[in-house]
C-alpha cells in the first residue's frame, strides 16, 4: 500500500506537472525553501560572469566539476586522485589557472541532524589551508587567488572576470567591435558570392543553401557545449557557413517576392536589412539606458525560451521539408504563422539586450581578451538570426 501511494504521488506531481513548471520551481523557488541553497554572500561577492567549480571533496580523490563563464550549464570535468594537500592544491589551482574560474565551490557534508562531523571538519581544513595558499609557479605567470569558502562563507575572487586568461591583457570595447566587424565583413563576402552562385544557377544555390544550414547547425550544436572560449579559425569558419546560408536564401527570397524593376527600398532583402538595424538600434538604445535591465531571472526565461523555440524551429523545418509545409511551415502565411514571426522577431531582439550584457560584463570584469572572439561570434549569430526572423515575416506579410 505505501508503494502505491508513493506511485500515485509520483504521478500526480512529477508526471503530471509541466517540464517548464518544475524547471521554474526548481529555479526560483527551491533556494528560497531551502535556505542552504541560497547562498547570497557568496553570489555577492563573485563578478557576474565567470565559471565556478564545484568540488566533492572525498578521502581519496577530488570530483571536479565547471561550469561555463555564464553559469548556465555545468558539466563533469576531471577527478583528482589525492597524494598529500600540497599536490591536491596544485592540481586545484592548474585547473583555475587554465579555466580562468572565478571562484569555488565546496559541498559541506552535515549530518541528518545538522552537525558536523570528521567529514565537514575536513572539508573545512582543507578550504582553510587553501585559503592561505599562496600562487603556486606553473606554465601560468599569474594565476587568480581565492578565499575559499562553505555555505556560511564567501569566495572571494581576484582579478574580476576569472583572471587574465594567463598573463595577457584584458578586453576592451575595441577588441570586440574589430572582430565584430571581421565576421560581418566575411559573412557578407561570402554572402554576396553565394547570391550571385544563385542567381546565377538555382542548384548551386540550393546546394549552398543546403551546405551553410547543417555546417551551421552542427557547428552551432557543437560550439554551444564546448567549454573554451571561441577562437579565431572557429569563429571565421562558422561566419563563413552562416555566410553561405544568408546569401543563398536571400536570393531564393528575393527571387520569390521581388518582381523584374522592383525599386531598391521596396526590395524584401533590403527592408530587411533597414528592419534589422532598426530594432537592433532600438535595442541598443533601450539597454544601454537602463530601460531593459537583463538580470539572472531574465536571462534564465530568456534562455528557456529560446531553446524552446531552437526545438520548435527543427520541427517546423521538418514538417516543412517532408510533409508539404512548404513555404513557411506550421502557420503557413495566416495569422498563426505571422503570429510565431511577430514571437520569435521579439525573441531574437531580447537576446540582443543579453548579448550587450554579456560585452558589458566581459570588459568591466576584465575578461582575457581572447573571449571576444566568443562575444563577437554570438552577437553575429543573434543579428543574423534577427534578419532572418524579419525576412520571414515579411514574407509572410507578402503572401496572398
């Protein structure tokens, strides 16, 4: 009989419950019931971005586990054997060093009954001695210092964003805006070559088309769980693909909605570049004077929802693909259909807003400069994105 009412509550609460409802819960509501979750000096004391690590600290080894410098996901990362504190320390520090965290986590083994027994003592010997350990020597000329703390206590870090990446300098707006603009600039190349293949012959369109969207889907899937910031050859690469795609199905829409002698201004592609830069200008504005605040709440909604809608988007171009959806998939050119543009337009320019934070962020928490490759990859994305979202929608618009 209790099994059976354990079975019972199962599915009426978990089961029963929306995915979206208990992601939330857990989110928002969970640190607050249990206060052990919540831990307001230590958040306070951190720089808003950089990666943290969480240590399970056992008698015999160290499970180290990072997250990315946004703390947003967090994954699995090494497990360090333990010899003597010493040699513990040093592995724990080469692995900040080489991560550029900002801080560290240690999990406090309590008793059922709240007391601390040889477990936590340790735990809190061992952060104690780290704390007075001084910068070891390695590959790294400096490396950030903590003051490692518990639940109860903070993690002090320095050198802001997570230290300099090894030595060299922090970012600054220049940094981001100079590989902001190589990208653009080899996104339009690529573009301009890739209309022109297009127009010029309709299959060498569809196979640029169809090349530039799985090059860059599957990069993107890749670069969004990869833990090291973007470099050089990835970012060029991935604007190039993201190139291929943007030029071949402007064409393919221009082609569509744009009869022989239609002037210039009312050319579907450039009204959608004009829209573009608009609301790219509006929400550049509206950030930066404080009128859209982007905090943790609105960057987790943010972030659900646009994965939501990355799920929604693969199915609606499958349906498009293999089930006569064509053009424009669920909605078609109806109402629905203008509704989901009007949705996911406002999605993309939301996101704009995180990806002025995340510049932000990245050159007051003095991030090491070779993360701008990463900022100014994702904010190519996010405009692109944006474009192509405004391009539908006009299309949409178009249709009969």
């Amino acid at each position: 009989m209790p099994l059976r009412w354990a079975a019972r509550f199962y599915i009426w609460v978990i089961r029963g419950t929306p995915l979206l409802v208990q992601i939330l819960f857990v989110y928002f509501a969970l640190p607050e019931l249990v206060p052990g979750l919540n831990l307001p000096d230590f958040a306070a004391a951190l720089p808003r971005t950089g990666g943290l690590a969480g240590l399970d600290l056992g008698t015999k080894t160290i499970g180290v586990a990072v997250s990315d410098g946004l703390r947003q996901v967090a994954s699995p990362l090494s497990t360090i054997r333990r010899v003597k504190f010493t040699t513990d320390a040093a592995a724990l520090l080469a692995i900040v060093a080489d991560r550029g965290l900002a801080g560290l986590i240690l999990g406090l083994p309590r008793n059922m009954d709240g007391t601390e027994g040889p477990r936590a003592q340790s735990t809190r010997a061992f952060a104690r001695n780290l704390e007075r350990l001084t910068p070891i020597t390695g590959r790294h000329t400096e490396q950030p210092r903590f003051d490692i703390g518990l639940a109860d206590r903070t993690v002090q870090p320095v050198g802001g964003f997570g230290g300099d990446g090894g030595g060299g300098r922090s970012l600054t707006l220049d940094d981001v805006l100079m590989r902001t603009g190589a990208l653009f600039g080899v996104l339009l190349v690529v573009a301009a070559g890739a209309w022109t293949a297009s127009a010029i012959s309709p299959a060498l369109g569809g196979l640029a088309l169809l090349v530039g969207l799985v090059a860059t889907l599957g990069m993107g899937i890749f670069l969004a769980f990869r833990r090291k910031p973007v470099g050089v050859v990835l970012a060029v690469v991935y604007a190039a693909f993201e190139g291929l795609f943007v030029g071949a199905i402007s064409q393919s829409y221009g082609a569509a909605f744009d009869p022989p002698g239609t002037p210039i201004f009312e050319s579907i592609v450039v009204q959608a570049v004009l829209a573009t830069l608009c609301v790219f200008g509006a929400m550049l504005l509206l950030y930066s004077t404080g009128i859209i605040k982007v905090t943790q709440k609105f960057r987790a909604i943010v972030g659900m929802m646009t994965l939501g809608y990355f799920v929604f988007a693969l199915i609606n171009l499958g349906y498009a693909l293999f089930f006569g959806g064509a053009p424009f998939g669920i909605g078609g050119s109806g109402l629905l259909g203008i509704g989901i543009s009007l949705f996911a337009t406002g999605l993309a320019a939301v996101n704009l807003a995180i990806d002025f934070d995340n510049i932000s962020l990245a050159i007051r928490t003095q991030a090491p400069v070779n993360y701008g490759w990463t900022l100014a990859l994702g904010l190519v994305i996010t405009v692109v994105w944006l474009y192509l979202e405004l391009l539908r929608l006009l299309a949409r618009l178009r249709s009969d």
